[in-house]
C-alpha cells in the first residue's frame, strides 16, 4: 500500500490562487464587453533580451553538431556562466567567492523549495508577514510548520509583521530561529531594507547561530545607491545566509528557467551532537538527487546578460517596469489609498480604504472597474487590508488602470 505523505494534506485543498482565477473567469463570462486589465500578474511580459535571443541561436547550433554538442550541465553549472556572475555581480562591490560556491539552478524557485531537505524537520522558521507563499508551504510539506490554526498562521512558524505601523521593517524576534526568509526588494511589499537594518539581522544570525535564506530575486530593480544587491554586502554574512538568484525578473527568463544560489563554505548547520556541517557540499549532492543545472541553451543565454549589450538590455527591461510603478504610484497619491513600495521594485502595496478586507475590495476592484489585482491575504494573515499591483505590463494598460481607479475613487 502506498501512503500519502500526510503534511501535504495539510495544505488547504483550494489554492488562493486558483481560487482568484474562478473569480476572474467568472467575471468574464458575466461581463462579456467589459476589457479586463490584469495588475495582479506575477510574471513579467516582456519579451527576452535579443543579446540573449542570439546566444541561444548560437548554442542551438552548437547543440547540432557533434563536435558542440552538451549533455547535461555539471552540477554547479557552466563556468563560463559562474565566471560572468562573480566578476560581474559580486567582485565590484569587494565581494570575492570561490567557483564551487555559486550553483547554477533551473531558477530561483527550485532552490527554494528544495533547500529545506538539507535541514532537520524540527527546526523552528521564521518569515516575515506578508511573505511570497513558497516559503512556507515548501516547509508544510516536510512538517516543519506545524499545523493551520484558524486565525491563517501555522502553528510552529513565527511570523514578523511588515505594516505601514512600522515602516515595513519587521523587528527582531524576540527569540532564537533556527531559519529565517527574507526577501529585499520584497515581494509582496515593493519595501527594502537598507545596510543598517540589514546588518541587525546577520548580528542576530551570529548570535543565536541562525540560517539566513536571503531571497535576491528582485535586486535587478533597485534604484537607490544605499540599498545593498546582496545580503553578502553586509560582513559576517557569509558564515550565516545563503542568497538565492533569478533571471526571470530581470531578463524575462520566467519561461526559460534559469538561476543561481550562493552557499558560501563557511555556512554550517549542526547535528544533534554539536558537530558542524558545512552546507555547500551537502548542497552539491542534494541538487545531483533532485534535479539538474539550467540546460547549456539557458546559461548562454544568462552569460549574455554580463555583456555591456546585455548589461543596458537589462537596465532598460527592468526599467521599464520601474517606470510604469513611478506612474501608477503617482497617478495614486492623492486618492484615498495609502500606496507603498513602486520605489525599488515593480510592487505596489496598497492598503484597502475604511477597514475593508483584501477579498472585498478586490472582487470592488474587479466589478467596478475591471481591474485585476491581488488580495494582500493571499501572502499570508498581515497581507489582510492590502490588496498589490504589479507593473509588469505594458505602460498603456496601466496608465488605464489608473484612469479608471482614479474615476472610481471619486
């Protein structure tokens, strides 16, 4: 007899997600005539980069002929690809790792979801709230959440408030964690943390030997000079964080999966016995059981992106989003919502007007302007009285969605 593993069945049957997308079809059989705009997208609309177009035309061709030919990618990847990532994203800011210390994964989410195996199923976690769902599902699988308790938090997760109360900066838990999620620029928020917040959390770290999983995925669009790319700007971070990478943000590589997560060898995690590990080997051989490195095609196509064509193709990607969450955010000040974040990342979090709840206001939303957006309660219980706007669309449809927000709140 096969037996399910039964903290799966702990994850609620109706996703949020899906749930959201009934709505929305809903809709659209009901109002037929009405032209829907979707601010509530997760993924980017943009098409890739041609810098990266050509070099994937290129390693095609190679992969024609027996001479080029690649087969599977080593483990930590191509060193081309790890060669253009330390000399392009770590060494100008005085940040030095060795090659064996940078794996190259199908994409940032798979890293995710994955690294928990490395880690024993009692260790205590802790997110900030709201928080990308991942992160906690991927350890209510495995058991290490604990169970869903009825006010939407799950039993052995701390949750950090990230509110308009305390700028968006969660304080310090007031006991030890085994493993902390953070996410600068954040997703669902749009917030950052500067240098000086950020170096409270590795101190904290250090002293109650806590596992920073530090999600790097939106750096590519900050725009302020003081907001650090990696948590590894900060010193002491490399014996207590790993950081997780993405093309998809920065370069539309959603649909061509490709990434990479540091492990510096100084990050350890201990057994029963106080003996030490060292993680990155560990992690070395748990991606050679779970899956493999992004194909040949997809780290030409990444290694293009450190080009100078690739490097403004870039710019220019995530700049254009940045612009249309410059407009929306400015098209919103003065109305009645509070909006945060559109600064340093392609979020906007807005608070629901009068107490109304994320649920509420987005099904208003939808039916009275015909505007998708996401309810904030979807990213966990502090998401409630929020709903997000993304700008990953094209300026057009966003200036409209503001048109007809504007309208509607007068």
């Amino acid at each position: 007899m096969a037996l399910i593993n039964e903290h799966f069945l702990k994850i609620p049957e109706s996703c949020f997600f899906t749930d959201i997308a009934k709505r929305v079809n809903t809709f659209r059989v009901t109002h037929p005539r009405t032209t829907i705009l979707d601010l509530g997208k997760e993924d980017v609309t943009l098409p890739l980069p041609r810098v990266s177009v050509e070099a994937m035309h290129k390693a095609v061709d190679e992969m024609a002929q027996k001479e080029t030919f690649h087969g599977y990618a080593p483990t930590h990847g191509y060193d081309f690809l790890i060669d253009a990532i330390l000399k392009n994203d770590f060494v100008p800011k005085g940040i030095h790792f060795d090659a064996n210390e940078i794996f190259i994964t199908p994409g940032s989410k798979e890293a995710i979801g994955n690294i928990g195996d490395l880690l024993r199923h009692d260790n205590s976690i802790g997110v900030t709230d709201p928080i990308y769902p991942l992160y906690v599902d991927s350890n209510v699988t495995v058991g290490r959440a604990g169970s869903l308790e009825k006010d939407g938090k799950w039993s052995n997760v701390v949750y950090m408030p990230c509110s308009y109360e305390n700028n968006f900066i969660p304080h310090l838990p007031e006991q030890p964690i085994d493993i902390i999620y953070l996410c600068y620029p954040d997703n669902p928020t749009g917030t950052v943390q500067r240098k000086s917040e950020l170096r409270k959390w590795i101190n904290y770290a250090i002293e109650h030997d806590t596992l920073i999983l530090f999600d790097a995925t939106y750096e590519a669009y900050i725009q302020d000079s003081d907001i650090p790319h990696s948590i590894y700007e900060i010193k002491g971070a490399k014996k207590v964080a790993i950081e997780f990478r993405s093309y998809s943000m920065s370069a539309g590589f959603s649909g061509l999966r490709c990434g990479y997560t540091v492990i510096p060898k100084e990050v350890t995690a201990a057994t029963l016995a106080g003996k030490r590990i060292a993680l990155n080997p560990k992690w070395d051989r748990l991606t050679r059981i779970k899956f493999s490195s992004a194909s040949y095609i997809a780290q030409r196509a990444a290694e293009a992106l450190y080009t100078p064509e690739g490097k403004k193709a870039v710019k220019e990607f995530t700049g254009y989003y940045m612009d249309n969450a410059r407009r929306m955010k400015e098209s919103l000040t003065g109305t009645r919502l509070q909006v945060y974040g559109g600064e340093n990342a392609p979020f906007l979090w807005v608070k629901t007007p009068d107490g109304t709840s994320s649920m509420k206001f987005f099904d208003q939303l939808l039916y009275e302007t015909g505007i998708i957006s996401t309810p904030g309660v979807g990213f966990g219980p502090g998401g409630e009285g929020y709903i997000q706007l993304t700008a990953f669309n094209d300026k057009r449809t966003c200036d409209e969605a503001m048109r007809r927000i504007r309208q509607w709140l007068k």
